[in-house]
C-alpha cells in the first residue's frame, strides 16, 4: 500500500516546526528518521495531513557536553535528531558513556542506525526499543519544548504504557540529558533480539559502580519485558552492596521480572521473557562490573 496524500514542511527553526505543530493538531505527524512513521503510513495506519520534518533544525542534533547546573559536574546533551550511528561513533560518548554507545551499535543494522534517531525512537515509545532501557539505567531527562516554553522530564516519568509518552500534543522532544558518571563506573547492553527486526525481545541496560570489592551503586532498565521499559528495584537494592561473586550477583538478578505482568507473542511466551530479564541482567551486570574493574587495574 501507499499512504494517503499529505504535505510536507521541512521548517528551519524549532519555533517554525511548533507553530505548524499547533496550526495542524493531531492532523500533524513529526518526521526525524522516518522508521517508525513511514511503515505505518503506507499501512494507513496512520495518516497525518501534514508531516513535519524537523532534520533542517540544528538545534536538533548533535553531541555536546554541558553543564546543566552551576557547580555540577559537566554532564552529556544529545540533539533528538541525532543518530543512532553519530551516537556509535562518538568519542564523547564512547569514553564518558559508552553504554550509550554500545546500545547505539544494538540498534537495528546499519541502514537503520543511519538513518534512524534517538529522539524518534525515544518518543515512540515501542516497548521493544533499545534506548528506553539505557536511558533509566542512566538517569536520563528529556527536553520538551512547547510554544510556551521548555519542560523537563525524567525518563522513569516518560514512559507511561504501550507506544505511550509523557510527551504533550504540541511539544517536541529536543535533548536527552545524561548526568555525568560517578567515578568508578561502568555500564553493558545485553539483550536478545528478535532476528527479523532486530527489536528487543528482551534487553537489559546495567549502569553500577564499584568499590571495596562490592557494587557500590546499581541503576538498571529493562525493555522488551513489559508495556513499557522498567527499573526492577529490588533488584538493585540487592545489587547495592552484593560482593563481586558471580553466584551473589545470580542471587540479586533473580528479582529481575517481580512484579511484571510480561508480554506474550508469537516471538516470546511470557514466561520466556520473564526468564531473559533475569539472565540477561545477570550478564549485564557481570559484564559492567568486569569493566569497572578492568578501569581500576
């Protein structure tokens, strides 16, 4: 099929993009990387009037480092707009967050990491995204810009439900802010995906630190398993404090998927997912505290 006929904008500044966002309404749909937008036009499932394409607006991409706050540590900005592939390759983010880079490398394949953006696959909100899991696990805060001005918005309050975000009609996500990484830190992505899309059926986004021969701090996301990606946080109140031992670590991950209703597909019983949120933040964890110990030789 082919989608019903629509404009097309392609404004150079944010405010342009949010004036045509308000003249149209839910009639407007935005355009970044188009992976998620363009299938379901052409299936009529969606059919916007107008598409807004905001790639012409610098302010949307790139990778900075800023300080958020006066006498705060410098931490990290990336555009919405921006790549999964710029985030791949960067060496900002490689060497002060590379958990955001091994995630950006997990994403899709090539063509799509191209192509693809953080900001759309963040906004649309599949619960089989890979961004969702690293953006708990690291403290995330989304910018939201609306004619009004600019809000913020933890990434634990902007995942609401199935393809539903804290995102207001009107608003454009702008940034994604990343605090800076305690000393001693380390973070893995493990996930296993779903060898036609290469969607998550289940992945886990471990950020922890290290020290005195124990996890000092454990922040975990956890996506594919649910309506949409989650913190187990007894899971990492067991983390916080467990030694360095394997088995201690199995013991700890073993809360991975309480309280979770998971979901059942074609792909995935909901046993099955239940049973890779605990082996994978099992091996999420093993993974980082290798590296946070790897740091320190």
């Amino acid at each position: 099929m082919i989608p019903t006929s629509f404009e097309y904008a392609a404004p150079a500044s944010l405010n342009q993009a949010l004036a045509l966002l308000q003249k149209y309404g839910e009639d407007a749909k935005i355009l970044t990387g188009g992976h998620s937008l363009i299938p379901l036009m052409k299936l009529r499932l969606a059919r916007p009037s107008m598409v807004i394409d905001l790639r012409k607006i610098k302010r949307l991409s790139g990778i900075h480092r800023k300080q958020f706050e006066p006498e705060k540590p410098v931490g990290l900005e990336i555009g919405a707009a921006t790549t999964h592939a710029e985030i791949q390759r960067s060496e900002v983010v490689h060497k002060g967050w590379p958990l955001l880079s091994e995630t950006a490398g997990e994403i899709g394949d090539m063509q799509v990491r191209n192509a693809g953006t953080i900001g759309g696959s963040v906004v649309h909100a599949d619960p089989a995204a890979d961004w969702p899991a690293a953006l708990l696990a690291c403290g995330a805060t989304l910018v939201l810009a609306g004619l009004q001005g600019e809000r913020t918005v933890p990434a634990e309050d902007f995942f609401v439900g199935l393809m539903e975000s804290a995102i207001r009609p009107g608003e454009i996500l702008v940034a994604i802010r990343f605090p800076a990484r305690a000393k001693g830190s380390s973070g893995a992505y493990r996930k296993l995906a779903q060898s036609a899309s290469g969607f998550a059926l289940t992945g886990v986004a471990v950020e922890l630190s290290v020290g005195d021969g124990q996890i000092a701090t454990a922040r975990v996301g956890i996506t594919g398993v649910a309506e949409k990606a989650y913190r187990p946080r007894r899971t990492e109140e067991a983390l916080v404090g467990c030694t360095l031992a394997e088995d201690a670590i199995r013991n700890a991950c073993a809360f991975a998927a309480e309280g979770i209703e998971p979901l059942a597909d074609i792909h995935a019983s909901a046993r099955y997912r239940a049973h890779l949120a605990r082996v994978l933040t099992r091996r999420a964890t093993l993974a980082a505290v290798e590296r946070a110990r790897g740091s320190k030789r």
